[in-house]
C-alpha cells in the first residue's frame, strides 16, 4: 500500500512539474494528464459525490472517472487514454512521466493496460527502422528508450501478456548494444523474468555467445558495467552464460592487475583496486587476512580465467578463488570451478 501509494505521488509530482514549466497549472486545481489529443470532460468527485467537471482522457473507454483502488476520496489525474497516440516531442519529462502512469494503469486495469502497451511498444520497436525517424535522432535510441521499453515490457507481462517477451527477444537481438552504459540493469529484467521463455533463452544464448554480440566477453573495454551487477544477478548460471564461461575458464591471456592499499587506507568498501586490461577500474574488498595477501603497493596480475572464477566465487557460491593468489593456486580455483559448472550441467541434463 505504502509503495503505490508512493508511486502515485511520485507521479504527480512529476506531471505537476511538467504543467509549471507549460503554464497550465491553476490555483486550486490538480492537473490532468494528456497526450497529445483534446480532452474530455470528467467529474471530480470527493467522497463519492461530483463536485466539478474537470478535463482529463478515458481510461479505455469508460463513463465513470477512473479511480484507483487504493487511493479512496481523493482526486487522481486519469491514466493515458487507451491506444493514445505515443508522445513524440523531446521531453524526457513526458515520457518518463506517460510510463510511470503505463506501469500504474497495469496496477489497475490490466485489460486496458494490455493494449495501451502493446501500441506503445510497437513504437517502440521500430525507432530508427524508417529514414528521419524523429526518435532516433539524437544518437542510439537504446541509449534513451531503453530503460523505458524494459519497464514497459515487464508492465504488459505483468498484465498476463507474456507474448511481449518474444517481441523483447527479438528487439534486443536487433539493436546495437555496443556502448550502451546506461540502463543495463533495466535490459536484463526482461531476460530474467522471461528466462523460461524459449525466445528469451535463445536471445541469451546469443547476447553472450555471439561474437557479434558485445556481451560475447563481460571482461571486454568498456564493460565495468556488466561486472557487478550483472554477476550478482540469475544471468550467470544460465546455461548460455555458462558456455562462455567455460571458454574463459581456459583462456591464460593478461586480464588486469589488483593492488592492496596501505591498511590505514582501507575503508569499509575498498582495501584494493582491480584495475581491467581495457582501463575500467573497480574497488576490491574482502581478503579477510589472507595469508597469501600481497604488501601494499605490489601489483599482482590475473588472467582472464582467474576473473572468472573469481567472479563465480564472489557472487554465485562458486569454489573459492582470490585473485592475488600465487598463480599455481589460483590453477586450482579455475579448475575447481570448471568443475562445479559441469556438476550444474550435467544434474540439470538429468
């Protein structure tokens, strides 16, 4: 109750905001959300009884003002009408805003819900297929659509509309993902919510197995982004991910450098830094007085199988490895790991 309770206020706030900078806002009067078409006389009620009649858009058709279950006696700017037109002025604010109402009208009328989404994110997935698209104009649209076609995509799922997930699978293969800093998190919730849908797990399969694909290697330039939380996600043990996995746990090529900081600079998130061959860099925490633990300062190299396993060993309850271990002992982490992974694979075959 308190969460959507909170959510609504959020989104009035929001669409307030949007109202000031237009000028439409009047005193004693809470706006309305609108698109872009005329609106439509509504009434205002409090406590059961109409007041007013304000302006505001349908919620899929109906002849009774829209209200939400959880929000008695008080007045509420109405969702997008049903197949609405998408917005497509250059205000983030809008849109940002148009999808906070989408995910909250999936709370509240799932069959509207369903085909106000489905318009939306047909949109969606053609930004950029025709010359001049006004969308695409301003650099990758992955870049400034993605968040929100993810979201979108869980809210018509969440309708009971899981069809959208091979609409997802098909986009995410599509588009170009290389450079994409922004919003990843957000990207991978369909692929894990929709993990046991066969379109889903084959569009997995080639997101981190496709050389095409620049999540082909997580260590690659450029993809910090990727190392934590995507590892602490369901994504690894994916039986597509495994197989890169098992390819990296043989590669002995140069992957980065870790090196500890004077323990009087040791701090409760960091006591080294791992610093990654392509130059993204992330701090490290949990030697827990190893014995093994190199002297401040000293530069201790791991391959791009010991990151692997030490990834495995951090975030999935994978076989213990540390990457300033002696390299003979870090051997026998990376072996130990390749076989945990193939004890997973073979149970799961059975």
């Amino acid at each position: 109750m308190k969460i959507k309770t909170a959510f609504i206020i959020f989104a009035i706030l929001v669409l307030s905001f949007i109202c000031l900078r237009s000028g439409t806002v009047t005193t004693g009067r809470l706006p309305v959300w609108n698109l872009d078409q005329p609106s439509t006389p509504r009434a205002k009620y409090i406590g059961g009884k109409e007041v007013e009649t304000i302006s505001g858009m349908n919620l899929a058709q109906q002849k009774e003002p829209a209200r939400a279950p959880f929000f008695q006696g008080e007045e509420l700017p109405t969702p997008p009408q049903q197949n609405a037109p998408w917005p497509h002025g250059a205000d983030a604010l809008s849109n940002a805003a148009a999808t906070l109402f989408e995910q909250g009208l999936a709370d509240w009328d799932k069959t509207a819900a369903i085909s106000t989404l489905e318009k939306r994110l047909n949109r969606a997935w053609s930004i950029g297929a025709q010359p001049n698209d006004i969308l695409a104009i301003n650099g990758n649209p992955v870049e400034h659509f993605g968040t929100m076609i993810a979201k979108m995509t869980l809210a018509r799922a969440r309708c009971g509309d899981e069809t959208v997930y091979d609409e997802y699978a098909a986009w995410i293969q599509r588009v170009e993902l290389k450079g994409i800093s922004f919003g990843i998190e957000e990207l991978q919730r369909p692929l894990i919510q929709g993990a046991a849908h066969p379109s889903i797990e084959q569009a997995i399969d080639y997101l981190f197995n496709d050389p095409k694909s620049p999540w082909s290697n997580v260590l690659a330039e450029g993809h910090v982004f990727l190392l934590l939380g995507f590892w602490q996600t369901p994504l690894p043990n994916t039986a597509a991910f495994r197989n890169q996995a098992l390819r990296a746990l043989t590669d002995k090529s140069l992957a980065g450098d870790i090196t500890f900081h004077p323990r009087k600079d040791w701090n409760s998130s960091t006591e080294a830094q791992i610093e990654l061959k392509g130059g993204s860099s992330i701090g490290f925490r949990g030697s827990n007085d190893d014995p093994d633990m190199p002297a401040p300062g000293q530069k201790v190299s791991f391959r791009v199988c010991d990151a692997y396993a030490y990834f495995y060993s951090q975030y999935q309850n994978g076989p213990k490895l540390q990457l300033f271990w002696p390299e003979n002992k870090r051997d026998a982490g990376v072996l130990a790991c390749r076989k945990w992974l193939e004890a997973k694979i073979s149970a799961e075959r059975k």
